[in-house]
C-alpha cells in the first residue's frame, strides 16, 4: 500500500507540475515527507551548479523535495 502511495503522489505531483507548473499538494506532500525530512526538514530551496543537470531528474527532485532549485553553470 506504501509503495502504490508513493507511486500515486510521485505521478500527481508530476503531472501537476509539468501542466501547471505547481509542485506542491497539501495531501501528497505529507506521503513524501520523509524524503524531504531526511535533509532536515527546513530546506528552502536548492542550488544545482558545474553543469547542467537533466530536465528529467530537476522535475524528480522538485516533486520529491518540493523545493525551487536554481541551477548556475557556465
């Protein structure tokens, strides 16, 4: 039942934030929250930077985290 939990908010959280451009969900927040309590739980946003980094994993991490990310490389 976890896992299916997981997937489902995982799946929402991403179409959501490729059609709407919104990450966060005030019920699948709370099924991901030991991923974003593992660093800590007060991470505001993160900062990506020495190379560009794949649409693919920025979008997971968004979803999973649900914190901005500012990428600086060049």
């Amino acid at each position: 039942m976890t896992k299916f939990l997981m997937k489902k908010a995982i799946d929402v959280k991403t179409y959501n934030l490729l059609n709407y451009g919104v990450f966060t969900h005030s019920i699948y927040d709370n099924i991901l929250k030991p991923f974003r309590d593992y660093f800590g739980g007060k991470v505001k946003f993160g900062i990506i930077g020495a190379a560009p980094i794949a649409a693919e994993i920025l979008t997971f991490l968004k979803v999973i985290l649900g914190i901005h990310f500012i990428e600086s490389y060049g």
